[in-house]
C-alpha cells in the first residue's frame, strides 16, 4: 500500500479540485467522535427529549440516542468515524447532550428537526466508533455486512418491528447491505454519499487522508482530543486499508451483486459538487437499485444533510411519509 509522497502530490492535487486543503476538510466533516455517555438527560441542544443508552448486540455494546414518539422508526447511519454527540456535565441540574468541539454531529439537524410525531429517530455509533468501544474497530473484509446485521439487529433489540434507513457515505453503504439482506424489515431508504464499488480514483482520494499527522491542526486537535491519537490515528490509517481491499475483487466491487436484491423504496441523494463520491457512483445505484429515485442538489457537497439541512430533511420527510 503505498502513501502520498511529494511525488504524488499532484495526483491528488488534481483528484481533490483546485482548493484540496479545503475538500479535505470537508471529508473530515464525517469524523463526528463523541465522549461516553454515562447516563441520559434532556438534549438542551437539540431542543427536545434526547435518550443515549447502551444495549448489548452480537456481543458488544452499541450505542445509540433515540428521539421522537412517531410509529415510523427512522435508524441514521453514520459515515467513518461517525459518533453523535459529546456530553457536557453542569455544575448543577442534569447531564446534557451536547454538539462536540469539532462542530455538528453526523446528524445534529436531524435528531433536532426530523418531524418527531411521525418518526421515532435513533442514531447509533457503529462498533468501534464513538461511544460504541470496546472493542476497537477494525476491518475485515465483511465488516460493511457486520455492521449492516449490528444496525438490523440492534432496532430489533430496541423492539421495532420495521425501520427505515438514512445512510451517510459509509453509512449509505452500510445501508444498501442492509435493506438487501432484510428486505421484510426495512420500509424505505435514503442514502446521499455512497458507493457500491471502488475505483483508483477513490482510493487515490482516500490516501491523502491517510496520515492524520499531516491534517491542519485545527481539524487535528479537536479528534485527537475525544478519541486520542493514537486511537484516532491507528483506526484512520486501517479504515484506508479496509477501503482499500476492495479494489482488489472483481470490479472494485463493496456490495454491487446486492443491489438487485433491494427491495424497498429507496431515494439516492447526490451533491453535485461532492468533491469525495463522484457522480457516476450515484448514477450507478440508481440504475441498480429498482424503482430507485435519483435527487441531484447542484451546491451539495459529501455534508449536504448539514449544509442544506431545511432542504434535506424536507425531501427525506415526504419520501418517509
């Protein structure tokens, strides 16, 4: 596996547009670690009644918050390194729930504004990811399926009888797998930042993010601050290796030979500017997931659900409905 040096500089120069400092921040806008959560409290930030708990699934403890009364369970999947919140302790009064230091979490504008009378909204740290460790994370070659059963089953601990799913880049992968392998039990689908295989662009891409040493150090500081260094970057360094093992079957392939198997309406969101999952991965799931809808935002970028929070929360509330 060879890492960017001086000589390929320029390669992913050209890969990442005229302004690469600023694309690659904007990938790092996925990585939303958080602070264990001891206890639940009111979510003072998110303006309603936030619940963050631990239960146990296929052998370790998932974490996950959980808002809103609706009948229509709705499970927010986040994208590498994805974790929700961080937790602030008062001097006085409850534990409160709070956005962490490197700015929203991977779902703030949606645990907050998602319609809280027709949806209930969980959102779930991956296995080693946020507050969901031990144990560590790692990447084996099926570890977007033993994440894909951990989210079907831990809904199914939490007593759901069906659930849709909103799947952010890794997330959206994570997705795809999900509703193939569970078509009776996922309603609906809405992913935005996914793909199905990998190309040596997008490994190109991923290489630049590598070495979280030579990250700005704003970027730096707040992840190394809720995850550690070395933590955050030894899971970094084996994500890319983990990506990078799909280059090597046929097509690049993650989960392509599962798209004909999902079933359930499912809306593809793509930000026409993502500098991270070019265009043709969008149009691939569309042309692969039957009955699929294709939604372009021409200023969307891989964080269009932050970014256009009011437009993306509306389009995802009239396709659940």
């Amino acid at each position: 596996m060879r890492t960017p040096g001086p000589s390929h500089a320029p390669t992913m120069a050209a890969a990442l547009g005229a302004r690469p400092a600023r694309r690659l921040r904007l990938l790092l806008s996925a990585l939303k670690p958080g602070i264990q959560v001891l206890r639940a409290g009111p979510a003072a930030a998110f303006g309603s009644s936030v619940t963050s708990a631990k239960v146990a699934v296929n052998g370790v403890h998932l974490h996950y918050l959980r808002t809103g009364d609706g009948e229509h369970a709705v499970l927010l999947l986040p994208g590498m390194l994805g974790a929700q919140v961080s937790v602030a302790r008062p001097a006085r009064g409850p534990l409160c729930l709070v956005p962490n230091p490197s700015g929203e979490t991977d779902f703030g504008p949606q645990i907050e504004n998602l319609n809280k009378k027709l949806f209930t909204v969980v959102a779930w740290d991956p296995r080693g990811y946020g507050h969901s460790r031990p144990p560590d994370r790692d990447f084996p070659v099926d570890f977007f399926e033993r994440d894909a059963k951990d989210a079907i089953d831990l809904m199914k601990t939490l007593k759901f009888k069906k659930v849709s799913l909103l799947g952010w880049s890794d997330g959206g992968i994570t997705a795809l797998i999900a509703a193939a392998r569970y078509p009776s039990y996922v309603s609906k689908m809405v992913i935005w930042g996914a793909n199905a295989y990998v190309t040596e662009q997008d490994t190109e891409i991923y290489q630049g993010i590598r070495d979280v040493s030579k990250w700005s150090e704003k970027t730096r500081k707040p992840l190394e601050a809720l995850y550690g260094f070395e933590y955050f970057a030894r899971t970094c360094e084996k994500w890319v290796d983990g990506i990078d093992q799909f280059k090597h079957r046929p097509d690049g392939s993650i989960c392509q030979d599962l798209l004909p198997l999902v079933q359930c309406p499912t809306l593809i969101v793509h930000g026409e500017k993502d500098p991270l999952v070019p265009r043709f991965h969008a149009d691939f799931l569309h042309r692969h997931v039957r009955g699929s809808r294709l939604h372009l935002m021409p200023e969307g970028k891989h964080n269009l659900h932050l970014r256009f929070a009011d437009e993306f929360n509306r389009l995802v509330e009239d396709f659940l409905q």
